[in-house]
C-alpha cells in the first residue's frame, strides 16, 4: 500500500510539472503569435526602452457583421478614409509618424473590418515613445503578424497620452 503512495505522489508531481511547463509555453506561442517580439518597433534613429499598451475601448465580438460602432469611436474617420495596401509577403512598412503627445500610435487592419467596431482585430499595435511637435518616418516590421499576401490592409496612426487611449487618428 505504501508503494502505491509514494508511486501516486510522484505521478502528481511529475503531472503538475507538467501541466505548469505546458501553460508556459502556451503563453509564449501566444506572445510569438501576436507579434510582441523585439522586431514590432518603430525603428529609427531615436533611442527607446519603454513601450505603452495601446488600450482599447470596446470589442464586439460576435457583432462584427452589425458593425456596432462604440461610443469612443463615433465620429471618427471612416476605414476607408485611411491609407491602404495590399500585402504582398514584404517584411516591413514605411510609415509617417506626426507626434503630438507622448505616444505615437500605430495599427494595421484588415480591409474588411471597421475598426471602430472592433477594435481588438488590429493584426498590428503599437505604441512608441515620440517627441512632441516631431514628424520622422520609419519602417515597423509587419513579419510575423498574420497578414495575408494578396489580402488588403488599412493604417491607422494617431496619438496616445501616459493615460487613456489612442485619440486624433488619422
């Protein structure tokens, strides 16, 4: 009986182990996955350590097909007022940044999706530390973020606070 204990005790340990090993690597494929590696920066000659979340105000998930605008977002340019391309398997983007607070926002969205109803669906978001009152253009790297060649995608650039959300997108 003491046998079977002690063999019981170590198939926990070893299933605990186990189970704490696979929740890790999940969390780390899903960081993979949605492309929060070193290369989803703005890369320029301006020197950079800290990054801010860009928070969202709603996602309407199963509403998608009707387009339910959140209050935050009315009145905010239409999808199709923003540049656009169609992707074509390039590993990185030229973008033109305006910087008007402290945060420069950047998301990428597929054509399909209004992102004033779903905000959440970016493929791309970042939000980079700028200078007030400076415009640069860089390249972001959109490798590794799930865009589809042949599919088109539309850019969103606005400005972000050290509080709050995104605001002024254009």
């Amino acid at each position: 009986m003491r046998r079977i204990t002690k063999k019981i005790e170590a198939l926990i340990r070893t299933n605990t182990a186990l189970f704490f090993l696979c929740i890790i690597s999940i969390g780390v494929l899903v960081l993979i996955w949605r492309g929060q590696g070193a290369g989803d920066r703005l890369e320029s000659n301006q020197d950079s350590t800290a990054q801010v979340p860009v928070v969202a105000a709603l996602n309407a998930g199963d509403q998608k097909n009707e387009q339910v605008i959140a209050p935050a977002f009315k009145g905010m340019p239409d999808p199709e007022s923003y540049t656009s391309f169609v992707y074509e398997g390039e590993e990185s983007l030229s973008v033109s940044i305006k910087c008007t607070d402290d945060f420069s926002v950047v998301m990428i969205f597929p054509m399909e999706v209004d992102y004033r109803s779903d905000v959440l669906s970016a493929r791309y978001n970042s939000a980079e530390p700028c200078v007030k009152g400076v415009a640069r253009t860089g390249k972001i790297s959109i490798r590794g973020f799930g865009l589809e060649e042949g599919h088109e995608y539309y850019v969103v650039k606005a400005s972000q606070g050290k509080k709050g959300m995104w605001h002024d997108p254009y």
